[in-house]
C-alpha cells in the first residue's frame, strides 16, 4: 500500500513524511484492537495504530467512492480499494512504530486488561479497585487501571451494577466488583454485537450506523426518567466527563 495524507497533523508519529516512507510497499497482515486503540499489524512488526478520538472513522472503500470532507488520510491498497481515516473533529490520531516502542516513547500508553479478556476475572477487577481513593467511574476510565471503557459504558454498566459513579473506588465490596465485572462484560458484548454506539457520527468499518443508541439505559438521558424508577436521572461531571445516573437506584 501507499499513503497520502490530506492533513498531516493527524499523524503524531514519526514525523508524517517518515510516516509515508514507511508506510510504502508494506503489507496489512492483521487488524486488532487494543482498548481504544485499533492496531492494523503491518510487516516487521511494524504497527498502524489509530485512536479515532471523538469523531473518527475509518474505512474501507472502493477508490471509486468520492472522497468526502474532512478525509486526512488515505491509504491506497494493490486491490484497488481504499482505507480512509476521516475526522471532523480533529481529535483521533495515526502512529507507526513496533509496539515497543511506541510504549517506550510514550506515544501509546501501557493500557489495564480488557473487561472482555476471559482471563480478566472479578476478583482482578476488585483488586484493581480496592487500592484507588477516587471516583469508581473515573478508575473506569483510567485506560491503565482498565482498557476500552469510555463515558458511555462507564456509565451504563454502574447503572446496571446499581453503583453510584461518584463511589470511592475502594469501597467497594467483593460482592459489588462481582456485580459491575459482569455488567461491564455484558454492556461492552451487547455493544460490540450491534456495532458500536450510533451517538453522534459513529460508523462501522463499513460506513454502516451503529445500532446500539436504543438500547442505551442512562447515558445521554440525563433529566429523563430512570427505566427502573421512574426517577428523572441525575447529571454530574467526573473525571471531566458528564455522567448519568440514578439517585434511588444507584448506592
Ligand atoms: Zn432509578
């Protein structure tokens, strides 16, 4: 494949230049994810990493397709088609490097297990947890405590669990890590089977909506009634975030 960028700021490393240097004639072997972060594994180890930030999203097209606003970059494959990175917003970013050292330059933080990972068990969770003095919610969000949970399953997994997002971390009980390590697991599954949250501008890989917002319990419905209660749903910020929840259903 081959790269052009449209706006090079959107790669934050190597420089963008290098970036297309190294990019050239390399083949994608895999595409994974690591918490937020979408690792396309190219030859030699070498990594595309994408963070699509609030607005991004990547796809893959056929060249015929007209390009559309706010496309920063595009990489031409030998098949013929196209993986386009388009971000309104500005806020994702492109890296290339092995993931050494993109650890080591601090370019990619060392990210917590995966909610998802079978091996993250409750007990792991409850550890995790037990020695943090702030916000539940904002461990939630702490990628190094725990990766891939954003604002909209930190909060609608507490609602599930019947945890307050404004707990003390290390107060909760075995029994209470229990109750969110599952609600966690099931609230990012049910995301990931229907696509990904359709808030916003979300698209899947093939342009397509998500088809999750339905279904979402407490997030985004701040002041309208809670599904359990009927109590309208409280709003405050943690972490620097807007944060949903319910006053009677919630401890
Ligand atoms: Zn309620």
């Amino acid at each position: 494949m081959r790269c052009e960028l449209a706006f090079p700021t959107i790669v934050r490393h190597p420089e963008p230049e290098q970036f297309i240097d190294a990019v050239a004639g390399m083949r994608i072997e895999s595409v994974g994810r690591r918490g937020k972060y979408i690792l396309v594994g190219l030859d030699g180890d070498l990594l595309l990493v994408v963070h699509l930030g609030m607005t991004g999203q990547l796809r893959l097209v056929d060249a015929a397709k007209p390009l559309e606003k706010h496309t920063h970059a595009v990489f031409f494959l030998d098949d013929g088609r196209q993986l386009r990175y388009r971000d309104p917003r500005r806020f994702g970013r492109l890296l290339l490097g092995t993931e050494d050292a993109l650890l080591s330059s601090k370019k990619m933080p060392r990210l917590g297990p995966e909610p998802i990972d079978p091996e993250f068990v409750a007990g792991e969770l409850y550890r995790r947890l037990r020695k943090r003095r702030t916000a539940v919610k904002a461990v939630l969000l702490d990628q190094g405590a725990i990766a891939g949970v954003g604002n909209i399953y930190a909060d609608e997994s507490l609602h599930r669990a019947r945890l307050r997002p404004d707990r003390i971390a290390g107060t909760l009980s075995p029994k209470s890590a229990r109750r969110l390590h599952e609600s966690l697991r099931d609230s990012l599954r049910t995301a990931i089977a229907n696509r990904g949250s359709s808030v916003d501008t979300y698209r899947d890989a093939w342009g397509e909506v998500g088809g999750q917002q339905e279904k979402l319990l407490v997030y985004g419905r701040g002041g309208e009634p809670c599904f359990t209660c009927g109590r309208p749903l409280s709003v405050m910020r943690i972490a620097g975030r807007t944060t949903v929840f319910c006053r009677r259903c919630q401890h």
